[in-house]
C-alpha cells in the first residue's frame, strides 16, 4: 500500500523532513510543500539525503510554493517532478494513505 508524504516545514529549521525520509519505504511518493519546497535545491547538505531516497520513491515539489520562495526548477534536484495543485489531488488519490510531517 503505498503512502504520499507531504512535508511542509525547511529540513533546514526542522527535523520532520529527515524524519519522513527514514519512514518512507519503497514506492511511496514524497510531497513537498510550503517551507519543504526550499529542500528540492540541490548542493545543499540535504540534497544527497533526498537523492538517495529518490532510488525507490517519487519526489514532487508544488511548483507555486517553489516560485514563491524565489526558486527555479533549473536550481532543482534532477529527478524531482513539479506539480500544480491539481498534481497534488492527483497524488492523494493516487495513494493508499497520506501522512503529513509537520
């Protein structure tokens, strides 16, 4: 049964992002939200974290809270899908169940 994971605060302020991560398992998707979209940014300290986990998991960034903290997709991790919030309906509906680490 797969699981969408939506994170919503910066792995840069807080815990719950790492957290998610060590509870995601194969096949699960990964949503980032609001202050999450900040971790789609590669070369930070947590790009390898996230690339690691995209081995076996789906990772979405939602495009309007990535544009609104000044960020581009070309600044993204490869590999990382955009979405609308139309993609994010799409996501939940998708998906078994949904967690939200906050």
């Amino acid at each position: 049964m797969a699981m969408l994971h939506i994170v919503n605060k910066s792995p840069f302020e807080r815990n719950a992002f790492k957290s998610c991560l060590d509870h995601a398992v194969a096949g699960d998707s990964i949503l980032m939200i609001e202050d999450a979209a900040v971790g789609a940014v590669d070369g930070t300290v947590f790009a390898d974290d996230l690339k690691a986990a995209m081995t076996d998991k789906s990772v979405y960034v939602l495009g309007g809270d990535l544009a609104a903290r000044g960020m581009s997709e070309d600044r993204m991790i490869d590999g990382i899908k955009v979405v609308d919030y139309a993609g994010f309906v799409d996501l939940t509906a998708d998906n078994d169940k949904t967690q939200s680490w906050v």
